[in-house]
C-alpha cells in the first residue's frame, strides 16, 4: 500500500485591482453580476483596526466545524430552494452591477456628454465615429471598434441608412463636440 501523502490546504485569496473588460451589452453582461464585499475584517496581529464586530475570528474554523452538519443541511436548503425558485438576485447586487455597467460603457457616456437624441435629428458615422475618437483620447476611454459602435447604435434603436455614406437617425452631435 503507498504511503499517504499529507494532505495541505491551499487557501486562495483574491482581490481583484480590476474587474474584467466586458462590453456593457451583450449575453455576457446579461450574465455577469458583481457582489459587492463591503465588509472588511481586521486582524490586529497585523497592526489593523476596526469595529469589535469586524475583528478577525482566530477560532472561527473550529467554530465552523463544529456546526458542520447544520451547514450542509443549510446549503441543501438552499439548493432545493434555488431548484424550486431559481436565483433570486440582491437588491445590492442589482444596484451594484448597474453601477459598474454604467461606468464601463463607453457609448452611454459618450452619448449622455455629446450628443442629442431625437427623432427630428441625423448624423453621419463617419463624423460620430471621428468625435468619439476623440473623446476617448480626452477621457483615457479604448476606442470601440466601428463594427461595435455600429451594434450599439442599432441595438439602442437608432436606425441607420445610406446616403452617400452611413448615416443613423435619432442621433446627433451636440454643436461643441462637432469642433
């Protein structure tokens, strides 16, 4: 019989600087939610400080072990109950991903800053393109790619037709961000 080998524990981490580059539309961004952890725990071995509520538990494993058996039963509730009713998403959350899917995309600020939307108004998109390079040099934005731009303007519902050149309508520049 082979001998065993110990068993170790890796313990992961991550505290992510950024959070992935994903467009603001699409099936990933209908997929992808961002949970807020707005808690912290302090470890005064560390130096650190904080509410009593949030120092770090040092027994906080054994603690966990001991309840083992209630734990799993929880999480199969849970399980049962996420069959039952699928995944009920947190106010928190929701409020927390809108906010991270408005600040990443690119076009809504874009639009929101330069441009007026109206039924009354056209643009050409070479000349909505060219402004857009501009303000994501000026704002430290990436440049979309045309065939991108063009999708959003299409799945925003501005219709787009041709006349000596590609124009959208119900867009329009803005009279300062022409200059």
């Amino acid at each position: 019989m082979p001998e065993q080998q110990p068993q170790t524990r890796a313990q992961w981490f991550l505290k992510p600087s950024h959070y992935g580059l994903t467009p603001a539309n699409g099936v990933t961004a209908v997929r992808l939610v961002l949970v807020p952890f707005a808690r912290k725990f302090w470890n005064p071995d560390k130096g650190e400080t904080g509410p009593a509520e949030l120092r770090q538990d040092k027994t906080l494993p054994v603690k966990l072990a001991a309840e083992a058996e209630g734990i799993l039963a929880w999480m199969v509730q849970g399980c049962v109950e996420w069959q039952r009713t699928g995944l009920q998403i947190p106010d928190s959350v929701r409020a927390a991903t809108a906010e991270y899917r408005s600040e990443q995309d690119t076009l809504g600020r874009f639009a929101e800053q330069c441009c007026i939307i109206s039924g009354m108004v056209r643009v050409k998109f070479a000349q909505l393109y060219d402004s857009l390079t501009k303000w994501c040099e000026e704002n430290g934005d990436n440049l979309p790619s045309k065939r991108f731009v063009s999708s959003w303007l299409k799945e925003h519902d501005f219709k787009d037709t041709t006349n000596n050149g590609l124009w959208f309508l119900g867009i329009a520049l803005k009279a300062e961000s022409t200059q």
